[in-house]
C-alpha cells in the first residue's frame, strides 16, 4: 500500500477520500486554494498544501503542474483525483506516470479514449456492445446536418436527434433536436457551448431513445485484467441531462436484461483495458433494449448507493487496485458480489426562475 496520497480535490469526495487512506494506514495530504483555506478537507488531512493564485479557486484545482508540485513537496506516492476537476484529465494520469508518483485510476491512453463520446462509442462497438447510430465527429455544420438523414430511431429515418459534445459531460455541448428545421441551430448552440466548456467544438449526432431508462452500471477492474461489476444504479430522473434521482439497483429491471446490460459493461471494460473503478452507462427502451452511450473513468457523485447494496467499499478498492492488489486478492470475485435490499440517493439543484430556470447556486 501507498505511504501517502494526495487527493487532488475538495469538499464531500476529499474527506471520503482521506477516511478510506486512514483505515488503510495511509497518510493524506490536501490541496486548497486561497479561498478554501477554511474548508473542512483541509482540516481533515494529515498535511495540505496551497495551490494556486487568489482569485482563481477553480484554476487552482484544475492546475496539472500546481497537483504534481504539491504532491512531490509532501513526497506523496499516489494521487486520487475523485470526481470533477481533473478526474478524467488524461495530461494529469501522464504528469504522475512521469514523476513516478501512481495515479488512482485507469491510465493515460484509456482516459483518452473514454473522454471522447465518438471513440467511446466506436470501442463499444468493437467491442460487441450494442449502440445508437451516429455520425462521424465534426466542426462543420454543413456536414452534420447532411448526416441526419442517415440517423433515426428505431429503424425508420427521420428525428429526434442528439447533438452531443465529443468532449461532453454534465450535460453540456448537448441538445435534442425534435425536427428537421431546428437542427441547424441546435448544432450551432452545441458547438459554442463545447468550446466555451471544453476547448472543443466538435461535436457528432446520435439517435435519441424516446422516453429511455438511463441505467448505469458499476465496474472494477484490476491491471491483470479481472473485470467485475457491482450491478447497476438507475438515474432515468434527470433534469437538463443533469442525474437527480438515483436507485441501486435499478427497480423493475427485467433479471436477464440485468445480466446483458452488466455482461457488456464487463466486456466494454475488458476491451478498452480498463484499470480501476468506473461507471458504464446505458439507454433502456420500451422494448427492453439496450445500447451504450459513454463511460465515466471515475469514481462517481452516487457510489454510495452501490456500496449500500454491495457492502463494499468503492474508494478503498480503487486505493487497493491502483497499489497493484487484483480483484481475487480483494476477494472481488463476481461470485462474492451480492446484493442486499435497495438504496437511493437525490440531488438538490438550484435553478433561478426569474432567469429561465438557468442554473444558479444558492
């Protein structure tokens, strides 16, 4: 096990993050800008360390150089980066590879491939899982709107559609597009969104599943390639793209569309190589089909409901993984992962109605 692991983040997944280090006998080290030099993470660590400038809280965070710089002062041997931020930045898994300090999580290359929709996808169906039809990524708008008419669900031609962000999450760069007429400015909207969000506008089409099920399901794989998953959670509640509601496991799930669903997820993982906890997820439709949309490289905001109906820690599973345990060691076999009874978890969102119920704090 590591000596000491710095948690690149803040707030409820640091602390989570830190209390998985103590029972393992880890010591932890906390980042903080200037403007969270009173919150409660920083507190909760053996040792922390300022990053950043004042005045810029969330650049701080999401500094590669600043995370690596901290973690060789305090001689930190692992980073865990959480969720947000840079849990997904593949430059953050490479700056670690090349300090010799181990990042807690799949590696470089795999980051890559899960943090473009397109790839993702084209992997998938690599990889025998099925998919939606879409169309190949792009900035041009002529050819995009040229590609719808070769998309439509299910079998017939025609819309809704998506436009989705190949560099998307959090539902942004994305929009659905119900008719022929507004498709044009729908792709418009979603490229200026990407690139304000992600550095890139390209973004591709996909068909839309009328009224879907969003079920996701939770994996673990180690580097000798052991994959298990820990079954699914339902997040179909959802307000602008955003999870709201979410069910472990999914109520009312037909048991052999359970087990499809969890055996591409397995054989997804497989393909790509992946290392460490993450979450693949899928659309149901009425019919009780099933196709895969993206995959999270992460550990996410609802582990906790999978922990509830598992008995199994997440985060101290991904320190054990990333530390060179495998799955059989853990005891992580798919045969010992049972479930018990039924958890949930919501979100809060605060939206301002006098502003078109755009999102706000509060």
């Amino acid at each position: 096990m590591f000596e000491k692991v710095l948690v690149a983040n803040r707030g409820e997944i640091a602390i989570r993050a830190f209390r998985a280090a103590f029972e393992l006998g880890v010591s932890t080290v906390a980042v903080y800008p200037h403007e969270d030099r009173n919150s409660l993470h920083r507190a909760k660590a053996d040792e922390a360390y300022r990053i950043g400038e004042p005045g810029h809280p969330v650049r701080a965070y999401l500094s590669v150089d600043e995370v690596i710089r901290a973690a060789r002062k305090a001689g930190a041997d692992a980073v865990y980066p959480g969720y947000g931020f840079m849990s997904e930045n593949p430059g953050l898994a490479a700056a670690c590879a090349r300090a010799g300090i181990t990042f807690v999580g799949p590696p470089a290359s795999v980051l890559n491939l899960t943090g473009n929709k397109a790839r993702a996808v084209a992997a998938a169906r690599e990889a025998g899982v099925p998919v939606l039809k879409s169309s190949a990524p792009s900035e041009d708008i002529d050819t995009l709107v040229a590609a719808a008419e070769d998309i439509g669900f299910p079998e017939d031609i025609g819309f809704p559609v998506f436009v989705k962000a190949v560099a998307g999450g959090g539902g942004r760069g994305m929009r659905r597009v119900a008719e022929a007429a507004q498709l044009r400015e729908a792709i418009d909207a979603a490229m200026r969104e990407a690139r304000s969000a992600f550095g890139d506008a390209t973004v591709f089409l996909e068909q839309a599943v009328i009224d879907p099920r969003h079920i996701e399901v939770q994996i673990l794989a180690d580097a000798e390639g052991n994959v298990v998953h820990l079954y699914e959670r339902d997040c179909s509640v959802q307000r602008r793209h955003q999870k709201v509601v979410e069910i472990a496991p999914a109520p009312n799930l037909d048991p052999e569309l359970r087990e499809r669903i969890c055996a591409d997820a397995v054989a997804f993982a497989r393909h790509i190589g992946y290392v460490n906890a993450g979450t693949v997820e899928f659309l149901v439709d009425a019919r009780g089909n099933h196709v895969f949309i993206e995959m999270n490289p992460r550990i996410q905001v609802e582990h906790t409901v999978t922990e509830q109906v598992t008995g199994r820690d997440l985060v101290i599973a991904q320190l054990r993984i990333a530390a060179g345990r495998t799955l059989p060691e853990l005891r992580l076999t798919q045969e010992a992962i049972t479930l018990n009874g039924t958890a949930l978890q919501c979100r809060i969102t605060t939206e301002d109605p006098a502003n078109g119920f755009r999102p706000n704090t509060g």
